[in-house]
C-alpha cells in the first residue's frame, strides 16, 4: 500500500500527537500500526518533518536516543495540534465521502 | 534551551551540516537495526538506503526548508532583541523621569528651533517654487548700465522697451518674460479694496511651464501694448476667499483700477510665480495703464520707466554663459541706440544670469543672510543640545556600570550592548524630535510672519521637507548623543567594571565631559555675546536722529481710479485734506509733501553759483522735497539756522529753499549759508534764496550717512515734476489708534474714484529695523536655551562628581576641612570650567563676528558693554549651577562616607 499523496504530513503529525520522537521512531511506530502494510519512503517522512517545522507545526531538537545515538527529536506545537484536529476532520468527511461512493452499486 | 540549540544554525554550512548530521543518524540506526536482525552488513546499508529513496533529493528538500526556517528565526529572534532593547530602554527612563524630561526637553528645543530655521532658509534659498517645471533651466535677469552722467547703475528691473528688445535678441538661447508686482484697487466705492497683483507677460506662463487649476491663461494677442486686453487670471487663494471657489467664476467681471475685467482662469494652488509673496491677481503687464493711468500712450516704447523684472528659461542645450552673452550684446545695442554713441556705454553694459530665488541673487532682502545666520546659529544650538544630552546619558551609563558588566560578563555581546545604548539614544531622539516638530509648527509660522511678512499666508515653511530634515536629524541625534556612552561602554575592561562599586571612587575620566562642557561655555558664550551685538545695534538703529521725530505720524495717501483728473485737482485735494486734518482732535499738524518718508525720494538738476556743475554732480544724489505749509511743524525736523518755509512763500513771491545741515557743509563750508543762491531745475531757473537751515534727514535709509537734500515751497515747484503726493499728520497720541479717526474725517471730502491708504511712518522704521530686532530677540532666546543647557550640564557633572568623591570629601571633612572649604572646591570646579569655556566663546566671537560686522551697526565683537555683561551672566550661571552640588558636597556626613568604604 503506498502512501496517498498529502496523507503523510497528517500521518506524521498524528503520530507525534502521542508523544516527541526522532525520525527513525516514527518511521518504527508507522510501520507499527500499519502491521507493516504502508510501503513509507523515508526519505519522503524526512522532507515531511522539516516542512512541518518550517510550519511550525513542529519543533525538532537534537537529542540522545534510547540506543544512546545522537538524534533530532520532534515535538508537536500548539498549533501542530490545531492543524492536525482541523486535517484529521477534513479527512474522516472526505472519507466517508469517498466510501459511500465507493459503495454505490 | 530553544535558543542554545539553534545558534549553530545561525550559517548556511550549519544548517546543511545540521540535515546531513540527521539523515547520517536515522541511516546508522536503520543498518545497526537491520544487522542486529541478523542481516550482513553491507546488505544492511544496501536495503536501509533503498528504504529511505533518493538521499540526493530529500536532503535538497530539507535543507530548502531549514534553511528558510533559521532565517525566518533570526529575524525574529533580532527583532525581539530590538525590542527587548526598547522595553529595556523604556523602563529605564521611566525610572529616571527627571533625567529624562531634561534630555526631550534639551532635544525638543534643539531639534524644533533647528527644524523651524530650516523651513525657513529652505523656503528662502532651496525651495524651488511650486509649479514650475525644470527650476533647473530658469534663471533670473540683473542689468547692469551706466546712466547720463556715467553712474553706474546695477538694476533687477527694465523697462518694457528693454524687456521686449531683451526677449527678441536672445531668442535664440532663452525664453525671457516680465513680470512686476503692484498693489491694485479692486471693485468700486465703498466694498472695493486694495489687492496684490502681478503684471506678467503672456509668456510667463509658458516659460514657468505652469498650468492653469481652471480655464486658461492670456496669451500673446491679448498683451499687445499699448493697453493690452482686460483680462485677469485669479490666485488660487483670493479665488477661495472671495468666491468660495466658485467654478462659475470664468466670465465673470472684475473692476481693477480704471478698468472692467474679465476673469479667464484660475492660477494653481499656492502659486505665487517666482517669489514668495501672495499674488490675488495675475494681469497682462500691457494692462499696467488700468492701475498708473498717468503713463503716456507710448509708454511701451519709452526707456524711462524701469519696472519689470525678468524671468528666462534656457532653451534646451543652451547655458547660461550664452544666454548671458546674447542678451548682454542685445542690451549694449539697445543702450547705444538711447544714448551717446559711446564705447564705455557699451563696454559696461552688462545682463547677468542669476539664481532664480532672488534671495538668493545679488538684490536679496537685508533679512536673508540674517536668517541664513539664524539658521546656522540653530544647529548649534543642536549641537550644545546634543552634547549635554551625550553628557547626561554618559552619567547614567557610568552610573549604570556595574549593571552593564554584569550582562557583559553573562555573555552579552558587545554589539547587542552597543546596540541597547544606540536604542536609547534613538528613542530619546524621537520624542525630542516629536516635541520639536510642535515646537517648528508653531513657532514656523510665527517666525515666518515675522521674517516674511510678504509670505502667502496660505505657505507655511513648514512642510514634508521640513518633517523629513527633523526625522533625519532625530536619527543623527539619537547616533550623535549615544556615541559617547556607546564608546566608553565599548572600552571598558569588564573586571575593572564588575569590582568597581557603583557609588564609589573609580578612575575619574573628567577629559570627555569637560571638553562636552567646555564646548556648551564657548557656545554659550558666542551666542550671548551675538545677541548682546544685536541688541546694541538695535538700540543703535533706534537712536539715530532721523531727522524727524517718527513717532505718532501718519502718511495719507490718495489714489486716483477713473480716467481723467481730479475734480479741482490732486494737489488741491491734498491741501484740503491737509486743512482739514489741522482742525481734527487729536491731530497736531498736517502738511503736504512730495516725498515719503521710507517710501519715495527724488532729485532735480540744480545750479549754484560758485560751483561748477562736475563739483556738483560728485554730491549725487542731491535730494529735493517740495513741500507744503507747516512741514517742519508736522515732521518735527528742526530748523538750525533761518526760518522755515512760510505760507507767504506763495508763487508770485521771492523764491525761497531751505537745505540740510549737510548741504551747508558741502556747498558752502563754514560761511552763512542764509541768502545763497540756488537754481533749482537748473541754471536757467531764478534764484532760489536760502532762508532756512534744516537738520539732517534720513529720508530713505537709516544706515548711510542722510544724503545733501533741501526743501521748496510747493508753490513755487517750477520743475513741472507733479506736486504733492501725501499728506504728513502729527497726531498727538499713537498713531497706529489715529488712523480710523483721520479716515473718518476726510472719507466726506474724498471723491468716490479716490482710494485712500493711510499708514503710520513707526510702521516703516519697525520694518527697517527688523532684522536687528530679530536677531537680537532670536539669538538672546537661543542664547538662553544654549544658556540654560550648558547650566543644566555643569550641574549633572558637579553633582555626579560630587556624588562620585563622597568618599574623598568625607575624609577630607574628618581630616579636619571646613564645610566653606568643600564648597570652595566643588564650585572653583565649576568656574574653572566655565571660564575655559567662555575664553573659547570670546575667541569663536571674534572670529565669527567679522562676517557679521556688515550686519551690525555703530558696535565691534569686543563691545565694551556687551563683553563683561556676557561673561558676568555665563559666572552667574555658573555659580548658580554649581551651588547645588556644592551645598550637597558640604553636606557630607564623614561617619557614613567612611562607613561605605
């Protein structure tokens, strides 16, 4: 399953509603609840987080990971979360939408 | 934290080092995961580059955006800096209010007295006038010629023969038109008035480059002489007052002097032409007959009359040295055809290109360079402004010391401190800036009014150029008084700073803000000591004798509107006024004159014998009044020798003249003038006698010697030159407040064509003096302002001495020192200071005053009255200034200034 174009921001940002993380965990934790089936290109996941802190959307600072490894910890801003309620509505209307049409015989 | 993190993203290299640093990381982790899987390495690092896609692209990516995000910080980050700065800054002179009230005010009055001179020398010499296109190419005409008798004659003015001779020969190189400003008589009886008119040629317009704000302007068919068209283009300003901006007023007809005219257009808003002064009503100059209705029918072609001034735009590619050239050659040809065919007549006939602001040409208003001086004075007093501020603020920064190396040493750099102290400068700065540009408002258009009485009221000086000199001078302050502080913060060594306590003795460093003092002295200094000059000249120009007694006398003058004479004549109507005003209350005497004081004076050719007529002609001008009964009476002009000329002095009888003191001295010498001969209007005239001897008169100026002049009975004025043309009153009480009762009287007796204008000769004198009376009132209030700053100065520095050698004059007092002696101390500072000061204000003086003796009269820069007077009131400051400090000094308590230490 590929990543449906201008998902992934939402993807990444509902994510990192949870909790802070480093590029590498959030790529784990996609994969996680996915089961695995979403072929992510990481690079892309990367391009995504910078964006999302041009944005403001989120902040990265550079920390040490649990395996005692230098990495860029991103964390949610205020107005991440503002973005990501008014995304994830967006999306759960557009896909009610979509499937009841889908589902017309 | 934030912050500390993102510093290194502060260049481009870091950031690109910042997102490799982050892909380099997930690509290890993703390899150490997949060979802890089990996975060989190489396989590893083959499979996690293939998860991650194209490095090449996603690092473009990313560094695109963090790239854009650290420049988006640290602009953020530089503004809340400058903020901080200016929250910081705020507090600051908000905890210090009196400090701080001092500094605006110091710099409001600085920055308002320096603006408000501005406007007006800009409005003077720089401001090219409104409306006209390319100022650059216009240029104004000079003359210069010799007369008959081979005087040298430099004139702004031509006649219209010349003008027309001028504007054809130079036609080639330059557009030349005329123009002549003249009061008019608007409207008929009781409802008309006396306006400003502007006669110009039909080519001023063009030349100028000027369109009309409705209908149109004349053209050259409807000013063909001899009496051109009677049509009126009307300023823009009467046109709002007297119409309320009717648009309907094109057609309209307007009676202007002895003729009906209709308005054709409407000139712009604020356009006065050429010069400052308001114009209500632009007329052909063709129409000049409408207003001086005595000219003669060929007076378009006659030399005679000298009126108009002349106004030239270069034709493209031309320069002024041809046009010069051209018209120079024209005016020499054009002299040569009136006068002897003589080579000197041509060799010396000269046009000269001049500026186009006439005050900025050779026949500029005595007031200009007065204002000039003004506006020069003005910037220092903005520089002594500066300097106390720059004072003020390197007390505070020194007293702030301690706190300023505590933020150096936790890591402040200097450039931020540097940054904070500029900060403060600059606010400072532009609230001194606001409270001066109030002060430039109001007081520009007082000062204007009284610097330029003939400024359109509709102008004032003060404008975006004037708004745009303060906000630049506000930054420049703000830079030049935080300089100092800045420098001295910039050079401190921290260690010292931080172990110095903030109230006791460090190393005094007197050396900047003494010279800072020193500078306010000698400033001070030379401004009172120019205002004292100016006072003394002003006194000077009031107390010389003019001959008259000035004082509560009023000219009447009438003038004469339809075509066709008087009704028994003007000189009649004259002498009738004359008799009539006698028997007003309030009115001591009257008499008829020919001349007017301040206002007009003429000569005629005369004859004595003894004399020949070359001894005669180096007296030039030898000036000549013929004048009514009660003359001497009514001026107050003293008779030394003889009598005065007496209403028996009829035409039938013995021709008599009376003359002036100087006259007798240069005709006769030492020998009883009383019997003399004089042949007025010239050898063929009868002998007049001398019956009389007047004192000296300053008929026209006050500052040159009086001229050689004497008097006739009207009468007996064979000359043929016209007779009376005013009526001289002596009123008994202020003149000014006669002026209704004496129109009242004569308003019954005054046919309805005849405008009367009536003005009072105090007026006159007050407008010569003027410029004295300005310099002295502006340079004493500047005086004072650089006065009190400089008063203000000394007492922030002894009191912040004072202050810093509490320790030193604590123990001094244990040791034994008198209160008195402290005082002695702490004052003799300040008098050595000050003293320095004014022995480099007496010497600025000296040099400086050389190029104002021309303005100053009957008074030297070393004036024996006005030398001790200014160095006694800059000690007295002084004294005062430092007696605060001083009792403060002595107040010392040794126990709690030991203590401390």
């Amino acid at each position: 399953m590929q990543v449906i174009k201008g998902t992934l921001d939402l993807i990444v940002l509902k994510t990192l509603s949870w909790q802070p993380m480093h590029g590498f965990a959030i790529a784990a934790a996609i994969d996680e609840r996915f089961g695995g089936e979403l072929a992510l290109e990481e690079g892309a996941l990367y391009q995504s987080l910078r964006r999302m802190e041009e944005r403001e959307l989120i902040t990265g600072e550079w920390g040490v990971s649990e395996n005692n490894r230098k990495a860029r910890f991103y964390k949610i801003t205020a107005r991440g979360r503002q973005q990501l309620r008014r995304e994830a509505a967006d999306w759960e209307r557009y896909s009610v939408a979509l499937t009841r049409l889908l589902r017309l015989a | 934290m934030r912050r500390f993190f993102r510093l290194p993203l502060s260049s481009r290299p870091a950031v690109s080092a910042d997102v490799d640093d982050e892909i380099c990381a997930h690509l290890e982790a993703r390899i150490h995961q997949l060979v802890q899987d089990g996975m060989p390495p190489d396989e590893a690092r083959r499979v996690a580059l293939q998860r991650f896609g194209d490095v090449e692209t996603t690092r473009r990516a990313m560094r695109g955006s963090a790239q854009r995000y650290a420049i988006r910080l640290r602009r953020r980050d530089r503004l809340s800096g400058i903020a901080q700065d200016a929250r910081n800054t705020l507090r600051q002179l908000t905890r210090s209010p009196g400090v701080t009230a001092v500094i605006i005010i110091t710099l409001g009055l600085g920055i308002g007295a320096t603006a408000m001179m501005f406007g007006l020398v800009d409005r003077l010499l720089f401001r090219p006038p409104a409306h006209v296109r390319d100022p650059g190419a216009l240029g104004r005409l000079y003359t210069s010629h010799l007369d008959g008798e081979s005087q040298a004659i430099d004139q702004d003015e031509v006649s219209y023969l010349r003008y027309t001779q001028l504007r054809d020969g130079a036609r080639e190189v330059a557009d030349v038109a005329a123009m002549a400003g003249a009061s008019v008589i608007v409207g008929r009886g009781a409802t008309s008035s006396r306006v400003a008119a502007r006669f110009v040629s039909a080519n001023f317009w063009t030349v100028l480059g000027v369109k009309p704000a409705l209908g149109r302007f004349f053209g050259k068919d409807e000013d063909q002489p001899p009496d051109g068209s009677n049509v009126v283009v009307l300023g823009n300003a009467y046109w709002r007052i007297t119409v309320g901006a009717d648009s309907n007023v094109l057609g309209r007809q307007l009676d202007i002097g002895t003729r009906r005219f209709t308005v054709i257009g409407v000139a712009p808003p604020d356009f006065h032409g050429v010069t400052p002064a308001r114009v209500d009503v632009w007329l052909p100059v063709t129409t000049r007959r409408a207003r001086d209705r005595n000219l003669p029918a060929d007076w378009y072609a006659k030399n005679n009359l000298w009126w108009l001034e002349l106004v030239a735009r270069l034709r493209p590619g031309a320069t002024p040295t041809q046009a010069e050239a051209a018209l120079t050659a024209t005016f020499a040809r054009a002299n040569l055809r009136g006068d002897a065919n003589d080579a000197t007549v041509r060799n010396r006939a000269r046009v000269a290109w001049g500026p186009l602001l006439a005050e900025r040409g050779p026949r500029r208003e005595a007031s200009t360079p007065v204002a000039a001086w003004l506006a020069a004075i003005a910037g220092i007093v903005l520089l002594l402004a500066c300097s106390n501020v720059a004072n003020l603020l390197l007390a505070r920064a020194i007293r702030r010391r301690r706190e300023i190396a505590v933020r150096v040493a936790l890591g402040m750099s200097r450039s931020r401190l540097l940054a904070q102290l500029l900060v403060e400068g600059v606010i400072l700065a532009t609230a001194g800036s606001a409270l001066g540009l109030a002060i430039a408002f109001a007081g520009g258009r007082a000062l204007s009014v009284f610097l330029l009485p003939t400024l359109a009221p509709t102008e004032h000086v003060f404008n975006g150029r004037v708004l745009a000199f303060a906000a630049a001078t506000a930054v420049i302050v703000g830079l030049l008084a935080s300089t100092a502080p800045a420098l001295w913060a910039m050079r401190q060594d921290i260690s010292t700073l931080v172990k110095a306590g903030s109230g006791k003795a460090s190393s005094r460093r007197p050396g900047l803000r003494t010279i800072l003092l020193v500078s306010q002295c000698a400033l001070s200094t030379t401004l009172l000591l120019g205002a004292g000059l100016f006072i003394r000249s002003l006194q000077n120009a009031r107390s010389i004798p003019l001959g008259y007694e000035a004082r509560s006398l009023l000219v009447v003058t009438a003038e004469q509107r339809d075509p066709g004479p008087l009704p028994g004549g003007r000189v009649a109507l004259y002498r009738e006024f004359a008799e009539r005003l006698r028997g007003v209350p309030g009115v001591v005497n009257a008499a008829t004159t020919k001349q007017i004081p301040f206002a007009t004076s003429g000569s005629t050719a005369i004859s004595v014998p003894g004399h020949d007529s070359a001894f005669l002609a180096r007296l030039h001008p030898i000036m000549m009044n013929p004048v009514g009964p009660n003359y001497f009476e009514t001026m107050g002009t003293r008779i030394i020798r003889g009598r005065a000329l007496e209403p028996q002095d009829g035409p039938q009888a013995q021709r008599v003249i009376v003359v002036s003191d100087s006259m007798t001295k240069a005709l006769w010498a030492s020998e009883n003038p009383i019997g003399k001969c004089v042949h007025v209007g010239g050898a063929d005239e009868p002998c007049s006698i001398v019956v009389g001897v007047a004192e000296n008169v300053h008929q026209y100026e006050v500052r040159a010697e009086p001229a050689i002049q004497y008097w006739i009975p009207e009468s007996q004025n064979q000359g043929g030159n016209g007779g009376a043309l005013a009526v001289m009153v002596r009123t008994s009480g202020d003149a000014q407040a006669m002026m209704p009762t004496v129109r009242r009287a004569l308003q019954s007796m005054t046919p309805p064509s005849v405008y009367l204008t009536i003005w009072s000769v105090p007026d006159a004198v007050d407008r010569i003096v003027r410029p004295w009376r300005i310099g002295a009132m502006v340079l004493t209030a500047f005086g004072v302002l650089g006065l009190m700053i400089a008063g203000m100065g000394l007492y922030s520095v002894l009191a912040y001495a004072v202050s810093q050698r509490s320790t030193e004059l604590g123990i001094r007092m244990a040791l034994g020192a008198t209160p008195f002696s402290v005082i002695r101390r702490v004052v003799l500072d300040g008098v050595r200071v000050v003293m320095v000061g004014i022995v480099a204000g007496v010497a600025i003086a000296m040099v400086a005053g050389r190029s104002i003796d021309s303005i100053l009269l009957g008074v030297t820069t070393i004036d024996p009255r006005v030398l001790p007077a200014t160095v006694a009131t800059l000690l007295v400051a002084a004294l005062v200034a430092s007696a605060v400090p001083a009792w403060r000094a002595s107040r010392v308590d040794p126990a709690d200034a030991l203590r401390a230490e």
